[in-house]
C-alpha cells in the first residue's frame, strides 16, 4: 500500500470572500484528534486548530458557493479582499513556512509521531519551496541504489525512444519549460522517461505517465525525478496501471463505478441511458492524476495529496466533481457532457484550490468496500 498521506500547493489566491484569507487550509473535518497530539508543542497544537478552524469557514463558504457558482467566476475578485485579511495571510504563510522548515529537519519524528498534524498541512498545500525535498521524503526516495545507475541507463539505447520522442511534444505544451524541441524540459524529460523504460521492460514507456514525470521535473533535478517516478511505479499502485494489459485501471473504473452507483444513482442512470461510459472521462484522472485535466496550481494540490495517501485521493476528488456539477450533467446529453468535461469542470476551482480538497475529504469512502 503506498505510504501515508501528502500535501499540497503554495497558498493560492483565495477569492473575495471576506473570510477567505485564511482560506489556505483544507482537510476532513472528520479526523479525530489521535493520541497524535500528545506529541504537538503549543504552537503546534494552536495551527492545528487554526487549520480546522478554516476548514469550518471553508466549509460553510462552499455552501454558499454552489448557489453563485456562475455569478462569482468573473467578478474580478481581487486577491486579498483587505488589508487585515492580507496581514493575517501572510502571517499564517510565514508560519507555515517555518514549520515546513522544522518538519524537513525532523523528517522521521514527524513522520511517526505527529502524522495527524503532517497529514493536514500536506492537505493544506506544501509550499512550493519545499516540494522537491517533501515529495522525495514521502515515497522514501531520497537515496535509492537506483540513482546511481542513472548515468549509465542514459548511454544505453531503448526500444521505446521513437514513442517517447514522439509524445515529449505533447506533454505541457503551453508550459515554458515544455516549450520547443531544443529546451531543457523536453531534454530531460525524454531522458527520465527513457531510463525508465530500460530498468522496467515488462511496463517499458506507457503514454500520460510523462505527464507525471513532467509535473517532477517543475520541482526537482532529474536524477531525482526518476527516483521519485520509480518509488511512485513500485510502491503506489502506478506501475499496475500502466501495465500494457491495463487491468488495473479497468479495476480502479469498476471501483470508481461502484461509488458512482451507490452515492449519485441518478446521475448513474443518466449516465448509462446516454451510453456515457466511466472510462470515457475517468480514464485520464487516474492515469495522469487530473495533471490533464486541472491548471496546475489545482493539479499540483491533488498531487501532494497523493504522495501522502496514494490513489484514495482520485477516487475522492472524481466523486467531488461528479456531486458538484450533478444538476448540471443531468440536464445534458452525451456530446454535452463531454464539452462539460473539457470546458467546465476543469476550471471551477482555480481561485479556490482548497474547496475542491474540502469536498472531497466530505465524500464517503470505505477502503475495505473498495478491497472487496
């Protein structure tokens, strides 16, 4: 099982709701304190209950949002709505940042002692500063045997080099980094993606786990992306799903099914009298990690989450969009849905990142129904 839970972005612009400053916090309301906060210094224990503090107002925030969803989008919101808002944003920044310093240096003693803590920052967002040495730490990859291979891997040739070639274009091609044959991220990326393939030849190069490896290269060097992408392969359920048989993903869209047909029936059922299948929009959310579908900023927050607590988080935010946006797919037909999917849904939450982990932290989901 992939290891605990992670976290998520920079703090993101909140919206012009006054209370929305502090809005740089999300996760279950429903986690019970555990025996976890014994081990919380004062200062501790008061962002804790700061953060579930913002999590109520988020919460009652969200509420009122589905009612103006349409009206509020374009309003021009400015990014702070005033200046005792904005001082009490960065306040909250500037602690964050120098806990997430602490937390960095204290690795192991978070990680065993004060995991309920961790476990809503990661929720919260990890500061982008911090990513590449977070995301490393939380899947463990921080000196794999593997990495010192990583040169010799790139002077050997690869079956899978005319695919990999030929998809490099096509991942981020609006991101700078991205951009054009000769720059540096699609240098990189093709060799990441190509050592891969030569330590792995059962999986070898499988189409949207670039985007993957793209997302790691943002953040960190490349030897240590492809650290990072061969602990994600092995321990979270990834290489399953890239596999060329790809049955696991057909288990993860019969599982996502389940909860579809249980928690919004008649969403299911118009679903089917359309013939608009699970796989058709659900396939890319678990084989990119919605890096294909949402802007970065909303994507990169999902991300965190995932290198915490693994795919629980997929199954959580898919379940989130369909409860968001059911009254609107019920009124369309098939080709609707589908430039609903495209158009709409990607966007609903890039002023507010933490909404969207809000509710899906509020969907319902038993790990052992999901085993069985």
């Amino acid at each position: 099982p992939p290891p605990p839970a992670a976290m998520a972005s920079p703090a993101v612009s909140p919206d012009s709701s006054s209370h929305e400053a502090l809005s740089s916090v999300n996760s279950a309301p429903a986690c019970s304190p555990t025996s976890d906060s014994e081990n919380l210094s004062p200062d501790e224990l008061e962002l804790l209950a700061k953060l579930e503090e913002q999590n109520r107002l988020l919460e009652a925030d969200s509420k009122s949002m589905r009612s103006m969803n349409g009206s509020r989008r374009n309003s021009g919101s400015s990014l702070v709505s005033s200046s005792s808002a904005s001082s009490n944003l960065s306040h909250l920044e500037e602690d964050t940042w120098i806990l997430w310093g602490r937390i960095v240096n204290e690795w192991d003693e978070w990680r065993k002692k004060k995991e309920k803590l961790l476990k809503e920052l990661i929720r919260k967002g990890i500061p982008h500063h911090f990513r590449a040495i977070v995301w490393q730490l939380l899947c463990s990859a921080t000196d794999m045997p593997v990495k010192n291979q990583y040169s010799e891997l790139l002077k050997m040739s690869s079956p899978c080099e005319k695919l990999i070639r030929r998809d490099i274009a096509r991942t981020y091609p609006e991101h700078e980094f991205f951009k054009g044959q000769d720059s540096l991220g699609q240098e990189v990326l093709f060799n990441v993606m190509k050592a891969y393939s030569l330590v792995d030849r059962e999986v070898g190069y499988c189409q949207g786990s670039a985007f993957i490896v793209g997302l790691l290269l943002m953040q960190m060097p490349e030897e240590e992306a492809f650290c990072v992408f061969v602990r994600l392969m092995q321990e979270y359920r990834l290489r399953e799903l890239f596999k060329p048989s790809m049955a696991e993903l057909g288990l993860c869209i019969y599982q996502f099914e389940y909860m579809l047909q249980e928690q919004l029936p008649e969403l299911n059922i118009h679903f089917r009298s359309q013939s608009f299948l699970t796989s058709m929009y659900a396939s890319s959310w678990f084989l990119t990690l919605f890096l294909t579908t949402f802007p970065l900023p909303v994507a990169t927050r999902v991300f965190d989450i995932f290198m915490y607590e693994g795919l629980e988080i997929v199954f959580r935010v898919g379940m989130a969009l369909l409860q968001f946006n059911q009254a609107e797919l019920i009124q369309l037909d098939m080709e609707g849905m589908s430039q609903y999917f495209q158009k709409v849904i990607p966007h609903q939450f890039d002023s507010c990142p933490d909404k969207l982990i809000l509710r899906a932290f509020q969907v319902k989901y038993n790990p052992k129904k999901m085993k069985r």
